[in-house]
C-alpha cells in the first residue's frame, strides 16, 4: 500500500453534503451545507508602520445541513447519495 502524500485535499460543498447525509443516515430530500459563523470586532495593531485600524473577525461556528424544498447547485439528493437499503427481511 502506498503512502499518500497530498499536502492537501479540497472537498466541494456537495461532496461535504454527501459526507453529513451518510453520515446521519438520511435516505430522502436535498440537502445543502450551511456554515454557523460569528463576528467580532476590535484593532489590528500589527500593521507596517505601526499603523491602528478597525478590524472583523469571522469565525465559523458550526457547518450543518439545510433541507431545501428545491435542489440547487449546492444541494444534493439523499436518495442518490445515501439509498436506503434494498435488503427485505422475510418472517
């Protein structure tokens, strides 16, 4: 087996929603990821010349997953991505 070495990997929204959906166990609707972010405000001292100014923080809170009534070019269908189980249990 070899080593895999990728300094990075990039996953696309969808694949992210297909990675949740499994993950959860859902079987049925369109679902998009949603981030939960935040906000702060102070002073960024650390500019060249020892210049002040106003800053914004974002940081992100939380990822989730929005069902949509509708699919979109960020959702993806659970059905497709996750299908429930083919197998019949017979008594």
């Amino acid at each position: 087996m070899s080593a895999d070495h990728r300094p990075q990997v990039i996953i696309t929204y969808q694949r992210l929603a297909a990675l949740i959906v499994k993950d959860e166990g859902l079987h049925e609707g369109h679902w998009q990821v949603a981030l939960t972010v935040g906000a702060s405000s102070g002073f960024l001292a650390q500019l060249p010349g020892g210049k002040v100014l106003p800053a914004i923080w974002t940081p992100i809170m939380g990822v989730s997953l929005l069902r949509q009534a509708e699919p979109n070019a960020l959702t993806v269908d659970a059905a497709e991505v996750n299908p429930a189980s083919r197998i019949l249990t017979v008594m």
